[in-house]
C-alpha cells in the first residue's frame, strides 16, 4: 500500500504531496496548451532528466547557455508540480517545454484538443526498479521503499509513486493521435546518442547540422550533464537524480528467482503490445 503520509491520489495516480497539491493540480486542470509546446513524458528514473537536457539544446541548436545557466525546473515546467505556482507560463514565449510523470490518460483537457509535441521516454522496468529503489532511499518527500524484496513486489504490483509503469507505458503508447509523439528509449539513447538527437530535431522540425548534433550529444553525455547540474542553482540537490547511467544495473541486484517473477509478470501484462522495446 502506498504511504497516503507522503502521497496523493489525483486520477488514478499515487503523487508525491510535496511537488502536487491541491492548488497546482487545479491550475493544471484549466492550463491551455499550444501546439508547438514541447513536453517530455517518462515513468519515474527512465531518463526523464536526460531527455530534459538534450531537448532544449535541440530547440536551442546546440547553444548551451541556457542549460548550463538555468536549472532543469526552472527553464521547464513540470505539468501538476507546485513549483510553477506564480510563474506566468500564459505570456512565455514558445515553444514553451514541459516535462511530466502522468499517465496518458491524466493530462489537462486542452492537452488533447490542442495535441502539443511529446517526447516519450521507455526504459528497461528492471533498471527502472532499481534506479528507483535507490533515489527513494536518497530523498525526504518520498517514502521509504523498504528492503529491495518489498520494493520488487510493490512495483510489479503499481504500489509506488505514479503506479504501474506496465500501465503507463501503455498508455502512451496506445495514444489515440501518436502523429505528435517521438517514442524513445533510455537504451537507445545509450547505444546511439548522435541518432536519437537527429530524431529529435527532425521531429521538432529544428534542423541541425553534424557539427550541432555532435556538439548536443556531447553535452549529453552522462559524466558532462551529471557535472553541469551539480553546479546548476536549485532548492534541491540536483545531483540525486544522477546515479550511474547504464543499462543492465538491475543484474547486479535481483536474484535467478525474481527475474523469473518479473519476466513471468512482464510477458503477461505486455502481450497484447506492439512495440520492439530494445530490451525483448
């Protein structure tokens, strides 16, 4: 059972109390899109903050002043979260960028009239489990997941924040209009950085030239983007949202028998998906 001390149930979903609250759920039941809003949507420690840094170069052509000066809360707006109470995000200029944890199904109404440009970002739901199982160690406005076996059962049963990762996944990608939605994966990201920038900008419509997508990717290396936000100026220790940055650390984790479980759980909830993740 989810911890109702450290969370909230909005719309089906267990959120942490400290980033959403009553009034800033409300301000975002009545927010307004615009087409060419830009918003990345991941499950919690799928690459979320890494997405949110190679976007705004893209958009940016590789210009790293703003990255490098402004934290990744600040020169976005997380779709729900309290921090963006007072911001005038009506009268920024465009494209606006926006990053969210929701389930498809949770968006603001306009979110699907108006159809805003989303990057999805999968990963791997073992080493999604483990990342997790770490940074909610690490941080106060989560709850304790306890010892890794209970954390294992609570998150193949959708007992943690934002619930089931099977059903979120899901739900992005049975989207009813995916014409507006890039779907990317942590793994890919790992294995050809370069390219997923080039399908970024191609999807945003922002040209780029080698020299700029080499110079994006390298911004967007692991140990360059762990080092500039470690420096950037915030409220809350950026660096904890970094931990290693692989693929596969789940290997070192679970045992023979709770792979099993998982694989065994994984195959049923996601037969009936039609998408080649990187890790099947």
């Amino acid at each position: 059972m989810v911890d109702p001390n450290f969370y909230t149930l909005y719309q089906g979903m267990h959120v942490p109390s400290f980033f959403y609250t009553p009034e800033s759920l409300k301000y975002w039941e009545d927010f307004t899109f615009r087409p060419d809003d830009v918003i990345v949507a991941t499950y919690p420690k799928s690459g979320t903050n890494w997405a949110m840094e190679m976007v705004p170069l893209v958009l940016s052509g590789g210009d790293s002043s703003l990255v490098d000066s402004v934290a990744t809360w600040e020169r976005s707006a997380g779709i729900g979260h309290v921090q963006v109470l007072g911001r005038d995000l009506e009268n920024r200029p465009s494209p606006r960028f926006f990053g969210t944890h929701f389930h498809y199904h949770a968006l603001p109404k306009s979110f699907y009239q108006v159809k805003p440009k989303v990057i999805n970002v999968m990963r791997n739901p073992k080493d999604v489990l483990i990342s997790a199982f770490h940074y909610y160690n690490s941080v106060e406005f989560h709850s304790n997941p306890g010892t890794l076996t209970e954390f294992f059962h609570n998150f193949l049963q959708g007992n943690v924040a934002f619930n089931s990762w099977f059903e979120h996944v899901k739900g992005w990608l049975n989207a009813e209009d995916k014409s507006h939605i890039l779907y990317l994966t942590f793994e890919e990201m790992l294995q050809d950085l370069p390219q997923v920038v080039r399908r970024t900008a191609e999807f945003l419509e922002k040209p780029l030239d080698e020299e700029q997508v080499d110079r994006i990717a390298d911004r967007c290396l692991f140990k360059n983007m762990k080092k500039h936000n470690n420096k950037a100026p915030a409220a809350i220790d950026h660096s904890k949202f970094y931990r290693k940055g692989i693929a596969g650390d789940w290997k070192n984790h679970l045992s023979e028998e709770e792979v099993q479980h998982f694989d065994s759980v994984y195959k049923e909830k996601m037969k009936d998906v039609d998408f080649k993740f990187p890790w099947d």
